[in-house]
C-alpha cells in the first residue's frame, strides 16, 4: 500500500462524491488513522498489528473509493 497515494485518492474520491459527505470525511480520518497506526506497528516490529492495521485501512480505502488498493 503506498499510503500518499491512497490519501490522494480517497480525497479525490470524497471530492467527486455527493459534497463530501460527513460520514465519509470521518471514513477518511479513520482511514488515516489506520495507516499511522500500521505504519507504528511496522517501525516496532509488531507484524501481527501491522497485518491487521492494514487489513482495516484496506477495508476502509474500498468503502470510500468503491475499489480495491493497490499494493
């Protein structure tokens, strides 16, 4: 997962959708969140929470753009 351009797309994505809707804006944030937190979990040699940080993110990135990441 590269995490800048999965942020670029998902804002673009809550761009073109309908305003911005709140919920979304709060997907993306939680979304944000996930990747810090996989990202954390990486630099600490925690690979289980790495795996499932990322799992999170990725089910997050697909409710907010509709496709899966690529990684």
């Amino acid at each position: 997962m590269d995490p800048a351009r999965c942020r670029n797309l998902i804002w673009l994505a809550l761009a073109a959708s309908a305003g911005g809707r709140a919920g979304e804006s709060t997907l993306a944030a939680a979304w944000d969140v996930a990747v810090s937190e996989m990202a954390a979990a990486q630099r600490a040699g925690d690979r289980v929470g790495a795996a499932r940080w990322e799992a999170e993110a990725n089910d997050l990135y697909v409710r907010i753009t509709g496709r899966q990441p690529d990684e």
